[in-house]
C-alpha cells in the first residue's frame, strides 16, 4: 500500500472517528451540564434514566425526536428550517483543524505516518474565526425567520454581541500568532514544546483572558446570554423553535464548547501536550480531552454562578474594555517578539 | 398617608445608621439621576409592540405588560391586571367575619399570615375587641417569621430575572427552614389562615422555642452570605445601582409603600408609626436607604430580614403567659378542645359558627405594614356578622401600577429587574 493511499485511509477514518466522539462527548456533557448545575444548586440533577441517570441525554434526544414538528405559520419557512444547520455544520468543520496529537515526522503506525490531525491547514486559525463568523448567520436568521418579536430581538442581540466579541477574538490570538509565527494550530502547538511554564497563557496571560471572556460571548453563555436571556425575551432566538430543530441548536452550542475548549487548550494550553516532559507517555489525545473537559467544566462553572450582563454594559465592555486591551495587548507582544 | 415632610424628619431621629457623608443624596440630585438614567431618545422611529406577560418567564404572577419598544429601549408600557382576579371582596360580603380570614392569605399567598393579621387587626377595631398579650406577641412572631420568608423568596427571584438560577436555589433553601417553622406554628406552609379575632388559633407548640431560636441565629448569618455573593457583586451592581430611581416624592404621589419607599430615604413604617400587635414592646430600627434604586431596595430588604430577627427573638424572650386567644364570648371563636367539654364554650362555638361575631355598626380602616408595604383593609359594617362592604388595599396593586411610571425610558433588561425590585404578587393585585 503505498503512502497516499495509506494517508486516505487514515483520513477518512479520522474523519469519522473525531465527530462521533465529540458528539459521544456532548452527550455527557450535556448531562454534566445538568448534573454540576443540580451540584451548584443543592439538588441531584438527573438521576432516573441509567446509572446516576447518565443515560439522560439519549432520553432526551428521543424525547426531542419524538415531538411535533411545528413550524410558525407566518415564518419564512425555507430560512426557519436552515437556521440550525447554519449552526451545526460550522460547529463540526472547526474539528477538521484541532491537532489533537504530534503531526509530522517518523512513521509511527505500520510502517505509515499517522497525523494526529484531520487537516494540516495552514490558515487554521482564520478557518476558525471565519467558521464562528458564519454561526452567528445562523442565530440571526433564526430570529428572523421566526417572525416573532422576541425571536427577532434575540437574533439583533446575537448578531450585534458576536460581531463585536469576535474582533476581540481576532486580535487577542494574533498574540499567539506572532509568537508561533504561524497560523496553522499544528504549528501553534509545536511552538508551546516543552513543560507547562513554556506554554501561551504566560506571555499572552492578557490575550488569554479575553479570548476567554470573548468565546463566553461566542458561546452565547452567562454572562453573556443574552441572544436567549430567558428572563426577558422567553427564549431569544429559540423561542419558536420546538423538537428536535431546537435539539440542533443545542447540540450546536454543546459541540461549539467543545470545540472552543479545543481552541482555548490548543492556543494557550499546549493542545494535546503534556504539562511537563516526563509525563510525555500518556498520549497527546488524551492530554487534550483532559484539558476540553477541564474548560468545558469552566464554562458550566461560570454559567451557573455569573449574573447576566445588560445589552449596553456588555456592548461597552466589548467595544470600550475587550477591544483596546487586546489591541494594547498585541502591540505589546509584536514589540516584544521583534525585539527578541 | 400623612405628612410626606414629617416623615424624612423622623428619618433621622429613627435611629437609621448615619449613611458616609456624601452617601444621601439630595432629591434634586436624585432627580437628575433618574433623568438621566431615562434615556429617552426621540427619534421618531418604528416601536416594536411585545407583549410581556402573562406567560412571560420572568412576569411575576399572571401579570401582562404589553412594551412598545425602539431597539432596547422602552417607550410606553401598558400594564394589564385582572387575570387572576377572584372577587375576594365581594366573596367577604357573603361570608360572616370569621369566615373572612382564609380569603385574606389567598391574597398575598407569600406572606400569608400577615395577610390574616391585617384583617383581624381590622375587625378588632371595628368589634372593639381586645387581644391578650400572648396573642399579640405570637401573632409578631408569625408575622416577622412571613416577612422573612417573602423577602428571602425576592431576593431569589429578583436575582434569577437577572440571570442567576443557583441564587434562587440557595434562597429557596433557606426560606424552607422559615417554612418548616410557620408549618410547625400553624400547620400550612402558604395559606396559613392562623390568625383570630382576638389572638391567633393555637398556641407555640412545643420544641417551637428551641426551633425559632435556631433558624434566627441562622439567617443572619445567611444574609451575610447573600450579601458577600450579591452585594459586592460587579454585575450585580452595574444592573442595579442607579436603574429604577423612584424617589420619596413619586413614591407619595403613587402611593408606593413599604422596601420602595423605605429606599428613597423615607423612614415611614406602620411597625413604628401606627404601632400593632407586640411591636411597640420590641426594639428595632426601621431599615431605610437613600438612593432610591434597585440596589437600595435589595439592602432595604435584607437589612429588614436582619430586623425580623431581632425581632422574633426579643418576642420569644419576653413572651408572656397567659391565653393566645382572648376568652371573650362576643368576638372570639373558643377553644376547640373546651367546646365538647365546657357547655358554655360549646354555646359560644355554637353561635360563632352559625351566626357569626356580631359587629356594631360604622366604617374602620386598619393598615398594618405587611412585607410588600401598607397593607389596609376598610370594612363597613350595618350591623350583624357579615361586613356590608370590605376593601383591601393591598401594597401589590399599587406597585402594579407603578411599573410604567418607574421603567418608561430605560431598558428591557431594567424592565425585568425593575419589576422584580417592586415585590408584586398578582394575588395581591387582583384580589
């Protein structure tokens, strides 16, 4: 077998294999989700369904399949049933560009080189940025489709808060850019070689924090719901979709967390790196699903202990906090890497 | 109500704490505040009609707000009650005055007891009745023990409108063990319908004591804790400090009571101006501050929870001996365990039961201060057991109204928090 077609081979198995475990993934954390929020709260969660009711996404799934599916009569019924694949496709190509072990070098399978990544993109970063720039498309429309006036809100709100955070975004990772003097995530994550004190969150310890607080924003998470603030617009841009529609949306933004933990890890991190040298035989792709459940737990940390912000103050902190800091933050580290 | 000016100067006499210099502002200042806080913008554009309510997540209750909005920003509101109205008044007019007092906890279903205890309060003046001091410090302890409850389950829900389910949790927690005591005091956890003419149903059952004192010695600590997560809050305090300025002269000409009033700076409360029951024998301090906001009316609250405390503890140490429920043939119901016994508490329960306590003729208003402010009741009476006309006028419904006065120009998220600040229940508002 010769080595392209070896390559096709693993690629395509790859392929298959990353997406099922993240949604095996999602699965459970949707669950923990559900389980640490009892946790916080004084209460049990779920317990009925399965051992320490672990089983409680499968019910819902089911649940959610089984449901009426109820289209508004007034939407625009074509975008209506769009909007959440709009979500969910951008939410799974991000995957394609997350190493999540060493890529490169000796054949280290059968004779063959098995590239613990699905795509070795040079631009990955950009792909990324550009993927989260096309979900927001999807809450927008989602909201607008809906012809509803909460719905319509919810999306004006998405689509303001996210365009707003992702600049943020933008200039907070091209720190770890000029660091890595590289877009591509493999490249990124070669450059983080070494213990856990040569990884990104030190030098880029500012950019990292607001990458942080902006994916919060991506992510439509507390502080920062405010696309689906339950209190005061019902459910934002969900409030007409039912079944197993909204079950998209959901699964979207669970397989966007996990994917963004992917990120987080992989920019500042050390992706699929171990924490210090001699810890190098435990594999890469576990190191990395360590550290996406440890963000992922971070996420619902803040989710169920955080107040939510109101539509100007998060707008000024975006605009008026998160933006100059990044943009100071970025000069800092161009100045600093030119100069060493 | 009386003289708004004689109450800010009994503010300072009232031993509220001395605020920092520069902490009480002056109306004027607050005034400006509030205009400035109201950014109305005239642009003359499209207004996008929601409607709010009465299935709305965070509408209290089955109240219907209906926004019209220019972006974020609120232009008008028109509040809708009535959904939940009951005819609660004119029920009373069929009904003899006994028979009055299970109708008065469906009212403000979260502070039940209190509700009862301003329409005895009421009929007693009106029968001239007297309450043995025993009574009178039971029906303050029940009282006080509801006020917590209800100021526990706002700060729960006023925190999850703004985005924070866990607090409600943790504050339902707590209000379980007040629960737990009022259930163990009356035997119902809501409706508690505990209070007679002339003194309350029962006495303090045994363990009560020991119970009380626990969870007393708890809560304090519990707000402290409240206070830690919520007060020095960055969020908390960026949505709350200067949103819903509503001040002392809007609060008289609207009729607002109670937390809202006591935030902007008015010392008014019927616990201390009209004293009833035990509380001019027990020591407090009327909870007052100046900035008239949701955050004021967040620590008005929470400073009264620490009163209430205060309170019920100096009522289970001086609780005197003696009946719970006067002995008086004309106005009170006799003990249910003398009726099978004593042949005249048998005539007594005889007559209460089929003809009802017989009134005199005339009108009385009694207004006690229940924990969402005034609370009166007016009954007329012509004479008999039954009242010819009763009207409650309860803190809800005027806070009710308040809504588009109070949120007019600021924004949807302050509408949610604003509403939340006021404490309306809408079994208190429709009646």
């Amino acid at each position: 077998m010769s080595d392209p077609i070896a390559q096709l081979i693993f690629l395509i198995i790859k392929a298959v294999l990353v997406p099922v475990i993240i949604v095996m993934m999602v699965a459970f954390i949707i669950f923990f989700e559900r389980k640490f929020a009892g946790f916080f709260q004084g209460r049990w969660g779920p317990t009925y369904l399965g051992p320490w009711g672990s089983f409680q996404s499968f019910g819902d799934i089911a649940k959610l399949l089984s449901k009426e599916d109820l289209i508004p009569v007034r939407s625009d019924k074509r975008v209506f049933r769009l909007a959440p694949y709009i979500i969910f496709v951008p939410a799974f190509l991000v995957m394609a560009v997350l190493p999540f072990g060493p890529v490169g070098g000796e054949p280290n399978l059968f004779g063959y080189r098995f590239d613990y990544v699905i795509a070795n993109f040079d631009a990955g970063l950009v792909l990324f940025l550009a993927l989260g720039a096309i979900s927001v498309y999807g809450v927008v429309l989602a909201g607008w489709s809906s012809n509803s006036n909460f719905s319509l809100l919810g999306g004006l709100r998405a689509g303001a808060q996210m365009i707003s955070y992702e600049l943020a975004m933008g200039f907070s990772v091209v720190g770890v850019m000029l660091m890595a003097g590289s877009m591509s995530l493999v490249d990124i994550v070669d450059g983080q070689a070494g213990n856990f004190w040569d990884w990104y969150f030190i030098p880029q310890v500012v950019g990292g924090l607001i990458f942080f607080v902006a994916t919060l924003a991506e992510l439509n998470r507390t502080p920062f719901d405010l696309a689906e603030a339950e209190q005061e617009l019902v459910a934002g841009y969900l409030t007409e979709y039912s079944g197993m529609r909204w079950g998209i949306f959901m699964f979207a933004e669970y397989v966007n967390m996990v994917v963004i933990s992917g990120i987080v890890s992989t920019l500042y991190f050390g992706g699929w790196r171990a924490p210090l040298e001699a810890l190098d035989f435990i594999p890469g792709p576990i190191w990395l699903f360590i550290k996406i459940c440890a963000f992922v737990f971070l996420y619902m940390w803040v989710r169920w202990t955080i107040f939510r912000y109101r539509y100007n103050q998060l707008m000024s902190m975006g605009w008026k906090v998160l933006l100059p800091l990044s943009i100071a933050n970025l000069v800092v580290t161009a100045i600093v890497v030119s100069v060493t | 109500m009386s003289d708004p000016v004689d109450h800010v100067a009994r503010t300072a006499e009232r031993g509220a704490p001395a605020p920092e210099a520069g902490a009480r502002p002056t109306l004027a200042e607050l005034k400006e505040r509030k205009a400035r806080s109201r950014q109305r913008v005239e642009r003359g554009g499209e207004v996008m009609t929601v409607s709010m309510g009465p299935q709305h997540p965070s509408m209290h209750g089955v109240y219907r707000a209906e926004l019209d909005l220019d972006g974020e920003l609120i232009v008008t509101v028109r509040p809708e009650i009535g959904n939940l109205h009951r005819g609660v008044e004119k029920l009373a007019e069929a009904r003899t005055y006994h028979q009055i007092i299970p109708l008065t906890d469906r009212l403000d279903y979260i502070s039940g007891f209190a509700m009862n205890h301003g329409f005895c309060e009421a009929v007693e003046k009106l029968m001239e009745a007297e309450v043995p001091p025993r009574g009178r410090y039971i029906r303050t302890i029940a009282s006080e023990l509801c006020r917590i409850a209800n100021h526990i389950l706002w700060l729960g829900v006023h925190i999850m409108d703004l985005g924070t389910q866990t607090f409600f949790c943790i504050c339902f927690r707590d209000r379980e063990y007040v629960l737990d005591l009022l259930e163990m005091l009356t035997g119902a956890r809501l409706t508690h319908s505990f209070a007679r003419i002339g003194g309350v149903a029962k006495d303090l059952p045994d363990g009560f004591d020991h119970r009380c004192r626990k969870v007393i010695d708890f809560l304090p600590r519990r707000v402290a804790e409240y206070e830690r997560i919520v007060k020095h809050n960055r969020i908390y305090y960026k949505r709350a400090k200067g949103v819903g300025i509503f001040t002392s002269e809007d609060c008289y000409a609207w009729r607002v009571t109670g937390p809202p009033l006591r935030s902007a700076g008015v010392a008014r409360d019927l616990r201390k101006d009209e004293p009833y029951a035990a509380y001019d024998e027990v020591e407090f301090d009327v909870a007052v501050e100046y900035n008239a906001d949701v955050y004021d009316r967040f620590l008005v609250r929470m400073k009264e929870i620490r009163e209430s405390c205060k309170i019920i503890r100096q009522c289970l140490d001086n609780l005197p001996d003696g009946p719970f429920l006067a002995p008086d043939f004309a106005h009170a119901m006799p003990l249910k365990k003398n009726v099978l016994r004593n042949p005249s508490a048998m005539i007594q329960d005889f007559v209460h039961v089929f003809r009802g306590p017989q009134a005199p003729k005339g009108e009385v208003y009694r207004a006690i201060e229940v924990p969402k402010g005034e609370m009166g009741v007016y009954i007329r009476s012509e004479g008999g057991a039954k009242p010819a006309r009763v009207r409650f006028t309860t803190p809800s419904f005027y806070h009710g109204q308040v809504v588009p006065a109070m949120v007019e120009g600021e924004m949807i998220a302050d509408m949610v928090a604003i509403f939340a600040s006021i404490d309306v229940v809408l079994g208190d508002c429709d009646r």
